[in-house]
C-alpha cells in the first residue's frame, strides 16, 4: 500500500508485526515527562488491533499508520468504517482512533488528512471520533481533567489534541464525563431509602451477584438488559454473542463475584451493574509489559494486596422501567451494593464513567450521591 507523505512527515501504514509493535509502543516516547499516563498492556492492545482476536475488526474495514520523521515515529492514528455503526445508524459516518502526536501542526494535518482520506476512499460522508475501534471501546478525547491518570479502559492525552482537532474545523458531536467518588457508607439519605425498600421489598424483586461458575452466562443477561437499557442512547451499538464471549474471556482473570449486581422484576432480568477493579493502579510502572517477569507481581497486587480503586463502568435499567419507582430503586441498591463490598475490600476511590452530557437524570443522581465530575471526554466530527 502506498505511503503518504508531507514536508517533514512519512505516514506509513502498518503492514507487519514490526509495524504493530511500533504502532503500539509509540505514545510512551510523547509521554515521557506525564507522571500520569499509564502505557496499556501490550498483549492487551495487541489483541485488540488484531482481526483475529477482535470480532469487531473481523467485519469492519481498518486501518493504522505511523508518522516518521527522521526515520523515527512521531505519531499515530487509526480509522474505520464500523459496520456495526452503519447498521444502526446510517449516518455515512466513519472513525479515527488511537490518535497519538508530537505536538505539530504539519504532523496533526497529515494524521487527520491521511485517516479522512481513507475513509472518503471507503464511501464515508462524515468523520467521527476518536473511537479506539467502537463507543463500547474507549473512546473520547479528553479535554478536561489531565491532572490524574486514566482509570481501567479510559482514554488518557495530551491537551493540545483538542487546539488542533478544532483548528482542522472539527466541532463538538457529544461530551461524555467521568465522576470520582470517595466511597462512603450510608450515603443515601434515610427519606430515599426508605423509598428503595418499599419498592424493592417485593417477592417479584430478586437481587444478586455474579455465579463465578456461569461468567459467560451472567455476561449474556448483561449485554441482554444492557441492548435495551442504552438503546436510545447517542452512538449506542449494541453488542452480539462474539462480543459477549470476547467480553467473558477478557473479564475472567479480574472480575470479581461482589462487583456484578443482576436484578429481576416479576422473573425477568431488569438491571445490571458492573464494577471493575482499576487495573491501571496495578500495572502503572510495567511500561506495558506483563510478561515474562510482571504476571506474578500483578497477581499478587490484584488477588493478595488488592487494589484500592475501582471503576463502574456499565449499569443499566430497562426501558420499560425507566422513570418508575422500581427502575430507580434499582439503580440506587445496584451503587449501594458494589460501593458497601468495595469498601470492604479496601477501596478509597471510585469512578462512575462515562456519562452522557445530556443524561442529566443520571449525572443529578450521582452528583446528588456526592460524586464530583473530573474529567470530560469529547467526541469530534467532521464533513469529509
């Protein structure tokens, strides 16, 4: 495939294992000097730009570069045309993603140009992101709240990415937020949960958590009332059964029984709640690597010592219960459940992420629970 060049840069795509490795490795040389970010597990990306390993990639077209300068890479970016999208939304739009750079100007155009050129290529009207490959990925550029590294599965960078995305004509399609929560007990206030316990002490509610024996089962009763719950939500793409394995294999080594909540109204599965522990405070000075020599000490840090902060990121009502006392009950008691066993396990700090800008029912509740907005995520779009 042919290269593409400017004055000072060579965008090159990536074709072999060298490349991806390259293309991997190359935002710790941008982030030397930011005690916060925390470079991904290699083998964790590794499988995630791989076709093979991600079913998502399998159907949809794709493609990652390399900027070079001096025979040195200096930046990154992919796109895609998700195909999945496009079933759901027909809006002729396609994405960039792992968007990584020296702060330059030329070197930011021929990134944007080279994916928005492919992409025209493939048919897209629009170009969206970014998105590292889908909304059930990471995804968002963050704008606000540099000061703290990224949680478990969220995007960190660089302040300047936003100056130049907006310089290229690129304007806001949606923001997204992250909530820090300092878990505390008995934060409910004793008039609401009174009116959690009146409508949820009822023989057609059941409450539990996750059957370690059946993962792969409680992540289908998940990814089940999850399709519903976020479907009206902006960009929602929902998920298959080879998402919900894929999603179960990765799952498996870190999740934790007390930190999945499933409820069921009149027999039928109703709301979820999904609780990760944060992963990133356990590999923050691996330098990506886990292996041959860092396995061990994750372990120990993940099942001995335990992890002190967790993440929430996915819970989920019913449509059909949305907006009534029972839908509501079910969302406090799934946040009171996770934050009491987490507290039990050690954990000082949480975040509730992401969260529509325009979700505000959601953003009220958890900031009347205490919970302060940290960081912001946008979502950039473009004409092509």
């Amino acid at each position: 495939m042919a290269q593409s060049t400017s004055s000072k840069f060579e965008i090159r795509p990536v074709e072999t294992p060298a490349d991806r490795k390259t293309f991997i490795r190359m935002p710790a040389r941008l982030y030397g000097d930011d005690p916060n970010y925390v470079a991904p597990l290699e083998y964790e990306l590794s499988a995630r730009i791989d076709p093979a390993r991600n079913p998502l990639l399998a159907a949809s077209p794709h493609r990652l570069w390399v900027a070079y300068a001096n025979g040195e890479p200096v930046g990154r970016i992919a796109a895609i045309v998700n195909m999945s999208h496009l079933d759901r939304h027909q809006d002729g739009a396609g994405h960039f993603g792992f968007l990584e750079a020296a702060n330059d100007s030329a070197l930011m155009d021929a990134l944007m140009t080279t994916a928005a050129d492919w992409l025209r290529a493939q048919g897209s009207m629009r170009i969206a992101g970014p998105f590292n490959f889908s909304v059930n990925e990471e995804c968002g550029l963050l704008i606000d709240g540099f000061d703290t590294p990224p949680y478990i599965m969220m995007p960190h960078g660089r302040p300047y990415y936003k100056d130049h995305l907006e310089r290229l004509g690129y304007s806001k399609a949606t923001d997204m937020h992250a909530l820090e929560w300092l878990p505390v007990r008995d934060f409910i206030p004793e008039r609401r949960l009174a009116f959690v316990d009146k409508a949820l002490n009822k023989p057609s509610v059941t409450i539990r958590n996750l059957k370690a024996g059946d993962l792969l089962g409680d992540i289908r009763t998940i990814i089940d009332i999850y399709n519903d719950a976020w479907s009206d939500n902006w960009g929602f793409i929902p998920f298959g059964e080879d998402h919900a394995r894929h999603m179960a294999k990765e799952l498996k080594p870190i999740i934790q029984e007390h930190n999945v909540v499933l409820c069921y109204y009149k027999g039928e599965p109703a709301a979820f709640g999904l609780v990760l522990p944060n992963i990133n405070r356990a590999i923050h000075d691996f330098g990506g690597k886990l292996f041959p020599f860092n396995w061990a000490k994750f372990l120990w840090r993940l099942k001995v010592k335990g992890i002190d902060q967790s993440r929430m990121p996915l819970m989920g009502v019913r449509k059909k219960l949305q907006g009534k006392p029972v839908g509501a009950a079910f969302a406090y008691k799934i946040i009171d459940m996770v934050n009491g066993a987490n507290i039990d396990h050690g954990v000082t700090h949480s975040e509730l992420s992401w969260i529509l800008d325009d979700n505000k029912d959601m953003l009220n509740m958890l900031l009347d629970m205490g919970s302060r907005i940290y960081k912001t995520y946008r979502i950039y779009e473009k004409p092509l």
